[in-house]
C-alpha cells in the first residue's frame, strides 16, 4: 500500500518587488514561468474543458530506446506507436522546442565535467548563482525496475568507464546498452501541470463490480513523493489539469511520474513516465504526451499515455528569495497557503514558562526601546481569568492539576488550572477543550489507565465530568476511505499536537476582541520552568507537585527534575482569529457522531460571534500601521488533513483553490513546511533553530534513503549555506536540540531517533565541505566555522539542605545522576529566527511526522516587524525578534557580548562554540561544578570532511547510557521519523 507521501504546491511568483532595489522586474521579459492563466492567484488548477469542446493538442514524444529482449517499435505490420498516438490527437500535434530538436548524441554526457553546471563560485551580492547548459529534447528513459514494488529504484551506481569524479545513474536494460544519465542538483522550484492520460488500461477486469480504472498521478523524485493528483473513478481517460508548484533541492538523474489505480486494499501501478533532468535543467518548458511503460518496460497498452507540462526554475532566476521579508508593501508572505499573511498585529514572544524579574540582562533595542522578557504561563493565567465570553484550548495534553502560577513568596497556593475553568465557567464563560485522546489510556468500569504517553486525558475529562467545561478527547484517526492497517497505524502512532489558548479580551470602548496563545507549551505537569533551570534546587519548592523525568524507571527519590525549555506566543490582531478558526474546525470534526460512542451534538458549543456585536470581527480590530514601530505582520501555518477538520472541501479543485494539497484519500495543509522553506531560502545572513527533533532529507543520505523522511529542511538549510561559501560570503547556522529525545535513551526508539539525527547531520556537513573544496577554503575554514549542533544541561554543586546526597549512590542511571548532580536541558522548542526579522514559533517539530500533514497535527505562526528588517533598514534589525534572540542567548550562555550581535560572523560562531565546549567539559568532568551557563556542544565529533562520529572518550550520555549517535536494528517504522 502506498503511503501518504509529501506533496508540495508552492508559487514562485508573487508580487515584485519595488525599483527601489535596482533589480530587474520578476520575471523577465519572455521568461515569465506562468502565462496569464484565466483562473486566480496562486495558479489554481484549471477548470475542465467544457462538454463538447474539443481536446487539447500535444506533441507526442518519441521513444528512442530499446526494451530488453525486444526492438521498438514492435516489428508487427501495424501501425508504430508512434503514428497511433498522432492519429488520436485530433488533426495533429503543436510544435514546441522540446519536439523540433534531435536528441544530442548520449555520449557526449560521458565526458561532461559533472561540475560545469553548478552554480559560478564566486559572485558578490546575497543571490544565488548559477549557469545551465542548453535544452536538449525530452526524452522517456523508461528506466523501470520491476524487482522495487512497483516504484522506480534506479540504480544509481558508476560505470567503470566513466570518467572519475562523476556521478551518473546506470539505466538498466537487460540485454540492451545502457544509458547513462547525469545526476544534477534540482535547487529552486518544479512547475508541473499534469493535463490527462488517455487509453489507460483496465486495471479492474477481474473485478467487473468495480468498473474500471480508478487513476491518479503520483510525482517521485529519487524516493519521494512529491506530488499527487486527486483520483478519479471509474475512468480510462482521466482529465485532470491539475498544477503542481513543488520547491525542489534533490540530486536526480530523472524525475517520475506514475500512473496508479487506486484499490481498495492500496494501489496498483498503471504505468509510468520518466524526464531527464538534464533536458528540463536549463529551465526551458517541455510540454508533449509520453507514452506510459509499465513495470516490465513495456508499453503498458498500446495508445496509452500521460500530457504534462513541466519547467524547472533554479534559485537563481527566484529573485524574491534575495531580500529577506517585507519587502515593499506588495508582500504577500509565504505564498500559497490556507491563511494569509495578516497585517496590523501584535506579537509577545515567550521563552520557558516564566522569567522572573531580573533573571536575564537588559537588552537594548532601536529607538531606545528595553527588550521585556515574557511571563507565559502567568500570561495566560490572568488573560483566562479576564475572559468573559469564551476560553478554547487544544493541547496535547491539558492536566487540571497544573499551577500556572508559583513565585515562591505567594503566602497561599495559586489556583490550579481545573479549578480556574470551572469558575470561569459558572460565570457563564463557554470553556471548551480539545484534548488528543491517547489510545493507550482508558477508563473501563472505573479502572483507569494512565496510558503510555503519560498525558492525563482520562483523569482531565473525569474532573471536568460534572460540570460545564466541555473537553472532548480527540483521536488521531484516519478517513473512511483507508483500509484497516490504514486506520490502525494513524490512530495507533499519530497525535494531535497543537498548543493553542484562545480567549476574549478587553479592547476598550465596551468592546471584546480574540487573543491567541500559540507555541510549543502544554498546560501540564513537566513544563513550568525558569531560565535558570535548576534540577536539585526547587524538588521541594516550585516542583514539589510536579516531578517529571520519564529518563528514570524505579524509583527517583532524590533525583533531578528534567528541566524544560520552550517557545511560545501571544498573538493579537487578525491572525489571532485564524488560530480560532483552527479550533473552529478541529471541535466541529471532533464532536460529529460516530460509532456506538455516539457523543450528543457539542458542535452548538462553539460561540457564534454574530451574536456578540460587542465582540469584535478579524477585519473590525485597528491595524498598526507599517510605520508604527510595535507593529507586527502574522501568518499562521499547520500541518493537518481533512480527517482532523471540518470545512476542507471535498473537491479537488475548490480544495486547490484554497492552497490545500490532494493526498490520495485526503485533502492537506501543510503550510508548516512551506514556511521553513521560504524562510531559509530567504535568509541572507544566520539561522537560528531550536527544536526537539532535527530529522530529514533521508534521500540525500548516504545509506537508509527510502527511510520515508522527505522533508527538505535540513537540505535546504546546507544547500543555504554552500551557496553563500560559493559566494564567498559570511552566513552561520545555529541549532539546539535535546541532548537525547526524551524518554530511556538505552531504548530501541530513542537510539533509532539519534541514529537518524546522526544521518542528517552528516549529510549537512558533507555538503558543507564539499562547496569547501569546491572554492579552495578547506584548510582556512572547518564546516563547523559554519553550521554547528548545540543541546543544554546543567550541573548544581552540593547544596547544606539538599537531601539528595544521603541516598548511597549506586551503579544505576538514578544513582549515577545523583552523584554526578547533572542533567539535560530538555529543548521541547519549536522556533526558528532568521536575519533578526522573522521569527517562526508553533507545535512543529522538525521532522517527517510533523511536516507531512497526515500524521501528527500542528499549528505555527511566522512573524515580523515591517519597521524592523533588513529591506527596511539595509541594516541589522533591531526589533523585538533581535532582542528574543539576544534574551535566548543570554539564558543559555549566561552573558551578553558584542559578538553577539552579528551572528554570522566567523568571531561570533567561534566565540559560541569555544563557550560550548568549555561548559561541555565541565557537565562531563569528575569535578561536580556549577556551569557559567547551559549550552554545550552537541557531544559528537564532526572531522574536517564533514563525517559525524562519537566523540572519544564519549560514546555514551554520562550517568544515563545510550550511544550518542544511536544505533539501528533494522525495523524500519514511521513512529520515530
């Protein structure tokens, strides 16, 4: 069965930009990657032809290879292939450059510097270079391997009599030459438009009750999934017209496009197509009808073929990805998305669940403005105990129990989160909360489990049972139309994972407007914590009720807290409205009757604000202008399908309409990933990430590269950084992530997380590396003077009242810990800054369960000041997002110091990694000392060609276990990518 793979729609066209940046107008004269299309912005997929009309004209393309054990075309008295196809297209076929060329002698690829087509090595300015070779003919490689499962694994292997130092894919064909086709990196986007296929078999002949073929397109590169069009039943010549814009950043020979009948037990293969990349890699449009091969290589019926359109555009000719964000007032944000970008906001940024006062230095801003540092937790306290309409909540987990607020002066117990809706809630306030239900967690006759994943969802609805707080415990489930496994495996593994507070505020003049909480925080036991994050300190204080640190089994009497560092956001102004939106249609989908456990209809619950003419709408709240130096520009992004919402459309083409992507069975938003992609390609200068998870591009890895994690961040993100060494300019990344994902770090499913965590990070600095080599800078700079991998811990030296120390120590991971008196840091976070302008903070970890939109749902936002970027100022920013930074910084170095203030440079990178090998030394020292700060080095050793091994002496996590850079045991599953 096939899964449900990534699929991409992303526009490369939006506004342009203004004159002001003295570039030339986007696109070019005679370049534009879109003619004026009669349908809207952002390029929906054309409506059908109408009844009657005739049908579209394409230039059939000749197939110019051999099949094994049998010449082409057949040497049968009937008509070639060839003619047949012509004789069906109505008179003709169009003329196009791709058809009026003869393909180039294949040998000449044999000789080509596999080098040539890369982008210049040095060129000034932040734009990506490159030069292409000329277009050659489209040509069907018909490159089938019919031992991989009906997918098309070519073999990517060298001929010995290739010239050395170059990468070529060997095109198998039996008893027949093979043809040898260059791998080329695709860096930029793919604007495809699949027209229709026509005499497509029947692939339900044995099956007469089920009609006929029932067709959809699925468009591969190497192992992923790209694209996929919608299905239709029961049709032989399926029209779909249907357009694809999918950001790109793979090295392949061939791009695929299959022909599947979908069936009720998964799909079969029809047929299949294949380009070469070389024949679209100079960005020329190739547009025809290629006959379908099956599996065999064989035509798959004679006739028998699929319509595209396709035209490849490098980075270098997307000019908009040069000038950060807000540039001009036509930007439109991450294009191609389900929400828009909403101006006019204001934004508060969060760091842990609280920061005392004077717990972090004072950080100057532009215009004489001091940074304020967030008090979450106690924020969305007081905004709860102020609403007077309504309270939503999502999360992943909600525990009544929690405190939101504990300074330790407070002479009398604040009130706990359960207690605090129940009041709210007889004062007439509609409180509603949608909780994942956890299928490991169960109330049977009154004997409950807790349930593996530990997030009180059970005990949470039988508090609230009684009273009138709604709570609806969510399960991740799939559609109707998937099979059992199907059913099983999303409700078993996936999770709803959103982390949203939304509420009625204040908003003067006997009006109420909506504000959002949004970000990486659950209202549960585990997550309060300071930036201090003490791990012995507070056992009988803060943390006294609420001890978390599931790295223990036994008792953990007298062992330390795991300590808990995250990002959150309050949003206020319109975009604060579609983060209730979300919760709209989530609760909607969520209370429908199903099943014997028939709940009564509680999609009434939902307040209609029609009603409320005191509360404000997202188009009446006053917007801040551009020029106002607090104002903010907000777009929120998710990860979710239409098995989790209510209000998707069930057509393709409205769902397109609306930015959504067809899954085979599902419609998909998936704009969390698109957000990343923009933002990093966007970046000019450092990136900055901090996140729980750190996994993907598996097929660019050298080993495991039909893993299944296909998102491209990490890719994009070494690819960022090559293209500014081959510019010879400054650019530096930065990433935090846990020490080991939470839980056993011995355990099979941690060690498979870090073996693929080792796998990205790899591959990132080998890519590093070689654009080293590449300018001749290998022995001045190491691929860490440009990307490095942080994680947290800390250590407290022995204290006169801590109690700890009259346990006897012991050889075990509770007893080791006691003595060695450090723990991790757990970085539960899920941000990225950019350039000091663009900050991105939701739910989302960085990895394939969080970016595929079928599996766990997610919710982000993406934010900027428009008076504070580097469009806006040609100079460092210095706004809100600075300060964030700098406020983040400061916590975990436990200094501020003028390096500091340019990220990118090779002072700043060093000054941070020295700090962070320093505080290493002292975490995994004899010496039990406190540490000036929290970050460390990642414990790896990466060489100067980029291979990432165990750091000597360390191999394993101190006091815990576990191999650092995991291992693998060859169960392959989706639960841990």
């Amino acid at each position: 069965m096939e899964n449900n793979n990534n699929q991409y729609l992303y526009d490369p066209n939006f506004a342009p930009f203004p004159s002001t940046f003295n570039q030339p107008p986007y696109p070019p004269q005679n370049s534009a990657p879109y003619p004026p299309y009669p349908y809207p912005y952002p390029y929906q997929s054309q409506p059908p032809p109408p009844v009657g009309a005739p049908p579209p004209v394409y230039p059939p393309q000749p197939y110019p290879y051999q099949y094994p054990g049998y010449p082409y075309p057949f040497p049968t008295p009937s008509p070639t292939l060839e003619t047949q196809l012509n004789s069906q297209e109505s008179g003709g076929s169009g003329s196009t450059a791709a058809t009026n060329h003869p393909h180039e002698d294949d040998n000449n690829l044999i000789n080509q510097n596999p080098y040539e087509n890369e982008p210049p090595l040095n060129h000034p300015g932040h734009h990506h270079s490159a030069s292409y070779p000329s277009a050659g003919a489209p040509n069907l490689t018909g490159s089938l391997d019919s031992s991989s499962s009906q997918c098309l694994a070519i073999q990517q292997t060298a001929s010995l009599d290739l010239a050395s130092n170059q990468n070529y894919q060997i095109v198998p064909f039996a008893a027949t030459p093979k043809k040898a086709l260059k791998v080329l990196l695709l860096h930029g986007n793919l604007d495809i438009l699949v027209h229709e296929a026509k005499n497509l078999p029947n692939m339900d002949v044995f099956h007469k009750a089920m009609g006929t073929s029932d067709p959809y397109v699925s468009i591969a590169i190497t192992s992923a999934v790209v694209g996929r069009t919608y299905v239709l039943t029961n049709v032989e010549n399926p029209i779909w017209n249907q357009r694809f814009n999918v950001p790109v950043a793979h090295h392949t020979a061939e791009i695929h496009f299959l022909v599947k009948d979908k069936d009720v037990m998964g799909s079969q293969l029809i047929g299949a197509v294949a380009i070469a990349v070389e024949h679209i890699y100079s960005g020329s449009k190739i547009e025809g009808f290629f006959p379908l091969i099956n599996a065999n290589g064989r035509p798959c019926k004679n006739g028998a073929g699929l319509a595209l359109t396709m035209q490849y555009f490098p980075m270098a000719r997307l000019s908009f990805y040069n000038f950060g964000v807000g540039v001009g007032p036509q930007y439109m944000g991450v294009p191609g998305t389900y929400f828009p970008l909403r101006r006019g906001g204001r934004v508060t940024l969060y760091q842990d669940a609280h920061v005392p006062n004077t717990t972090l230095p004072d950080i100057k801003l532009s215009e004489d403005v001091h940074y304020v540092h967030g008090t979450c937790w106690m924020d969305i306290f007081d905004a709860i105990t102020n609403a007077q309409r309504l309270v939503y909540i999502t999360g992943w987990s909600v525990w009544h129990k929690v405190r939101l607020v504990r300074e330790e002066e407070e002479e009398s117990p604040p009130t706990p989160l359960g207690d605090l809706l129940k009041a709210k809630a007889q004062e007439g306030v509609r409180v509603l909360l949608l909780v994942w239900d956890d299928p490991t967690s169960r109330n049977i006759m009154g004997y409950q489990t807790d349930g593996l994943m530990a997030t009180h969802d059970e005990e949470t609805r039988r508090f609230f049972k009684h009273s009138s707080v709604q709570v609806l415990l969510c399960p991740r489930m799939a559609g109707k139309k998937h099979g059992w496994m199907k059913k099983k495996k999303v409700g078993t593994i996936y999770t709803h994972h959103q982390k949203t507070v939304i509420v009625d505020t204040d908003a003067g003049n006997g009006k109420r407007r909506i504000i959002s909480f949004i970000g990486g925080l659950d209202l549960c036991n585990g997550r309060y914590d300071t930036p201090q994050h003490p791990i012995f300190r507070t056992l009988t204080t803060l943390h006294s009720d609420d001890y978390h640190n599931p790295t223990f089994t036994g008792s953990v009497t007298g062992c330390p807290r795991e300590p808990w560092h995250d990002l959150h956001s309050k949003i206020d102004g319109p975009a604060a409205y579609d983060i209730m939106t979300n919760f709209e249609e989530r609760w909607i989908k969520a209370s429908k009757p199903r099943g014997i456990k028939k709940l009564k209809a509680t999609s009434d619950a939902l307040l209609k604000l029609e009603k409320f003419p005191e509360i404000l709408g997202a188009n009446d709240e006053p917007c801040l202008s551009d020029e106002d130096p607090e104002g903010w520009h907000v777009q929120i992004f998710r990860s979710i399908d239409s098995n989790s919402v209510k209000g998707f459309p069930k057509d393709p083409h409205v769902a397109t309409a609306k930015n959504l992507v067809c899954g085979k069975n599902v419609m998909i938003d998936m704009s969390i990933h698109s957000a990343y992609i923009k933002a990093i390609r966007s970046a000019q200068h450092f990136i900055y990430i901090e996140n729980q998870y750190f996994i993907g591009s598996s097929y660019n890895w050298k080993s495991y590269r039909e893993l299944g994690a296909n998102n491209l961040i990490p890719m994009e993100i070494a690819l960022k950084v090559a293209s500014k060494i081959r510019a010879q300019e400054r650019f530096a990344v930065y990433i935090v992530i846990p020490m080991w994902p939470e839980g056993v770090p011995t355990g099979s499913a941690t060690q498979r997380i870090l073996f693929w965590q080792n796998k990205t990070m790899q591959m990132m600095y080998q890519i590093i590396y070689k654009a080293l080599v590449e300018v001749g800078l290998e022995e001045a700079f190491s691929p860490q003077d440009y990307l490095n991998f942080f994680c947290l811990g800390n250590r407290e030296a022995l204290s006169p009242t801590d109690s700890s120390h009259s346990h006897s120590p012991d050889n075990t991971p509770q007893g080791l810990a006691r003595k060695g008196r450090r723990f991790m840091i757990y970085v539960h976070s899920k941000g990225m800054i950019v350039d000091d302008e663009f900050v991105l903070i939701g739910s989302a970890n960085i990895n394939q369960r969080s970016m595929e939109g079928t599996r766990d749902t997610e919710i982000a936002m993406g934010a900027y000041q428009p008076h504070h970027t580097w469009a806006k100022n040609l100079t460092d920013p210095r706004g809100q997002v600075h300060g964030y930074r700098m406020s983040l910084w400061a916590e975990h170095l436990g200094t501020v110091r003028e390096c500091f203030e340019k990220p990118e440079s090779i002072e700043c990178v060093r000054q941070v990694r020295s700090m962070a090998e320093a505080n290493w030394k002292q975490f995994a020292g004899d010496e039990i000392c406190e540490i000036n700060g929290h970050l460390m080095k990642y414990p790896v050793e990466v060489v100067r060609s980029g291979k990432v091994k165990s750091l000597p002496g360390f191999e394993n996590f101190p006091d815990v276990g576990g191999q650092i850079i995991g291992s693998f045991l060859g169960i392959q599953e989706n639960l841990t990518i």
